[in-house]
C-alpha cells in the first residue's frame, strides 16, 4: 500500500525532495511517534529509496563508504 503520492508518478525533483523531508525527520519519529506513526514512516521511506534506486542503478557511490574503504581509513 502506497501512502501519498505514488513514487513513481513523483517528478525527481519532489523524490529527493520527500527523501530529504522523511530523513531529517526519521529521529522524532522513532523518539515521539505513535508505533503506527513510526511504521508509516518506515514504509514511506523505503517505498521512496527503492524508486530513487530502481531510477539510478548505477549512483555514484563513494568508495569510503564501502566497507573496503572504511577499514582503509582504521589500518
């Protein structure tokens, strides 16, 4: 089940938009929401990071951010 809009119909602009909105509210959440509120949540922001990959398969990903890269930086 699709809360608001459905992804796919989001222009990328309001994608990462609502990306950006759910992350920086993902701590109230989990601190004052409702179990519901919180379970809304999750499944909004994984209903958005999985279109935001299905539409960039290949993102530029950060080589410190890999594994690898991270044990690069404490060696």
């Amino acid at each position: 089940m699709t809360m608001g809009i459905d992804p796919r119909d989001l222009a990328e602009e309001d994608l990462l938009r609502e990306l950006r909105h759910l992350h920086a509210t993902r701590t109230e959440a989990l601190l004052h929401g409702s179990a519901e509120a919180l379970a809304n949540h999750t499944t909004r922001t994984e209903e958005l990071e999985q279109e935001y990959l299905r539409r960039h398969p290949e993102r530029d990903v950060d080589p410190e951010r890999l594994r690898d890269g991270a044990r690069r930086r404490q060696g």
